[in-house]
C-alpha cells in the first residue's frame, strides 16, 4: 500500500514550483544511465592498455556508481547489477589492483560479453555495446608517479 503523506512537499526553483510527486518522471532511467556507463567503461578499458591504474580504477569505479544509482531509481534491474558488479566488474577490478594487464583484458572481455547477455535478458537484444576502437580523445591516459606531499597544484 502506498504511503500517502500528510501534507506536500512542494520545491520552488526560482522558476516554478513543483511537488515530490512530480520528481519521478524526471530522474534518469536506464536509457539515461548507461551511456554514461559505456564512456566509463571505455575509459577503463584504455586507462588498463595504458598500465595507468589509478585512473582505470577510477574510471570503473564511476561506472559502478553510475550502476548502483541505475539499479536505486529502477529496482526491477538491482539483482541483475549487483550480480554484474559482484563478479564481472568484480573481476576487472581485481586485475586493475594486481596490475595484471593479461587478467584485465580477459576479465573486460568477459565483463562486455556478460553486459550484452543482461540486454538479452532484459528483451533489448538490439543493444549491443562493444568497445570503441580509438581512445578517449580527452583524456591523457598516460600513466604518472604519485608524488606525496602535495597540497595544492602549485606544489608540482
């Protein structure tokens, strides 16, 4: 049963106003989201064939994200995503850390095999994503040393 509040909440934006009821049909779907996902996902990957760690890190990391807040705003997918992160995502993360380069590309194969099953499932079996074959033509994926102790940009 629907819990049907007391009084409404109404927002003013400067704008207009609105209600919480009127929130819904403005937050993100999946159709929103996963594109995001992909540009992670590709990043990733080119960050990985660059040995540059902390930013595949990152960039899977942003994509898990990305994921869980999919899966929070559309709960008929939250099994299949924690399941995607708990082992495919899982395995790329794991290689990213051991800085297992071989790992990582297998690991990524699978994990874009196991992506495009989840379409299947989900009756979008005309979606298939597959790894763009150049870069990210904006970021410098080249790999750096950490250096300790600094505060601020100036510090370099």
């Amino acid at each position: 049963m629907k819990r049907v509040p007391a009084h409404e909440h109404v927002l003013d934006t400067g704008k207009g106003e609105f209600t919480l009821d009127d929130l819904g049909p403005l937050l993100p779907g999946m159709a929103e989201i996963m594109p995001l996902v992909g540009s992670r996902v590709w990043k990733c990957y080119y960050a990985g064939q660059a040995r540059n760690r902390p930013l595949a890190r990152f960039q899977l990391n942003e994509a898990v994200n990305l994921l869980e807040k999919g899966a929070f705003l559309r709960p008929k997918y939250a099994d299949s995503v924690t399941a995607f992160v708990e082992e495919e995502m899982a395995a790329v993360r794991d290689a990213i850390e051991a800085e297992d380069w071989k790992g990582f590309e297998e690991a990524f194969d699978a994990m874009v095999a196991a992506a495009n099953a989840y379409h299947d499932l989900y009756d979008k079996s005309f979606l298939r994503w597959k790894l763009p074959a150049d870069p990210p033509p904006d970021l410098d994926l080249t790999a750096r040393a950490v250096k300790g102790g600094l505060s601020r940009p100036s510090d370099l």
